[in-house]
C-alpha cells in the first residue's frame, strides 16, 4: 500500500510539473508552486528529484521514451522487413506526434534522444524487468540479422535520432529549411544512406 501511495504522489508530482513547465515555462515555475499543486509536501519532492532541472530532464527522457514506444507498438502491428524501412516508419510515427503537438515538441525541445539513452530510460527499463524490445534493441538486431556494415551502430543511431530531433524541431515549428511534410523525403533518404545495406 505505501508503495503504491508512493509512486501516486510521484506520478502527481511529474504530472504537474509537466503541465505547470509547458504553461508556465520552467523558470517561472518554482518547486513550492509544484507541491502545492501537486498536493505533497517539500520534502515529499525532495525525495524523488533534487531539483525542478532533474524533475524536467526525468519528464524529458520519459516522454521521449513514451513516443518511441508507442511507434514501436505500431511498428509491431504492421510488417515492415528491412531495417531502413523500420526506422524511417518510427521516425516518421514520431515526427507527426511532435508535430500534432507543439508543446510536447517545445518541452523535449532538442533532446529526443534522452528517450532512448538517458540514464533515466535505462533505470525504467531495469526497474520493470521490461523484456520488450525497444528501438536500441529493435536496431542492433536489424543490423546484425541484415548484414548492415556499420562501424558503430550505436553512434549510428544516435546520429539518426539526434538529426531528426534537431531539424525537424526548427522544420515544424518555423518551416526551416522546409515546412515539414516537404523536410521528410530529405529526411528519410539521408537515413536510408546510413543504413545501405
């Protein structure tokens, strides 16, 4: 029971800072004005996160990880051989999540890959025992099942998912260089090209 009360009052403590840091901003939001909305104590927050900065980067790495999830489950629904393939049909589940919704998209900011390798996402994982496969895994089978010559492939990927975290947060919110349904083809081929097979 104490555990279950436990992860409540945390959960309600992420859930309001979430909503409080996207209309507020972060800096205008102070760790009282989160307790208090949230319903716990100040020390109830300070034993879970040491600052509004950890709680924003725990929330960062969460919802980033939520979106690759959630595309890999879709992935899952639909056969899709090559590996090239796979990714662009993840990446492209997640750039339209991020651009139906702009506050999601400005609260990661730049930092979508946090949801695949911040030390936070790797805690989950262990925490829950969690045996499903994630994109990390999903894309060092693919290389290793398809023969792909990567030097590295775990730089590979992070250069995959911090290219599409950084140019299409400026392509949806500002159309630079391109509005983003234009962005993607150029996108999507220079993603094929790191991953010929």
């Amino acid at each position: 029971m104490k555990n279950e009360e436990s992860e409540n009052k945390e959960s309600r403590l992420l859930n309001t800072a979430f909503k409080l840091f996207t209309e507020k901003g972060i800096k205008d939001t102070s760790i009282q004005e989160i307790v208090d909305t949230a319903d716990v104590g100040k020390g109830t927050f300070y034993l879970y996160f040491k600052d509004k900065y950890e709680i924003r980067d725990i929330l960062i790495a969460k919802k980033s990880h939520k979106l690759f999830n959630d595309a890999l489950c879709l992935l899952r629904k639909n056969y899709i051989a090559s590996l090239p393939d796979q990714i662009v049909f993840i990446v492209n589940y997640v750039i339209d999540e991020l651009n139906k919704n702009p506050i999601l998209l400005k609260f990661i900011s730049k930092n979508l890959s946090w949801g695949i390798y911040s030390q936070t996402v790797k805690k989950i994982y262990e925490e829950t025992e969690n045996e499903d496969e994630g994109i990390y895994k999903l894309f060092l089978k693919g290389v290793k099942e398809n023969n792909i010559a990567l030097k590295n492939p775990d730089v590979t990927l992070f250069m995959i998912i911090e290219l599409v975290s950084s140019t299409c947060f400026n392509s949806i919110l500002y159309n630079e260089p391109l509005p983003i349904e234009e962005y993607k083809p150029f996108l999507y081929d220079t993603i094929r090209k790191l991953l010929k097979e």
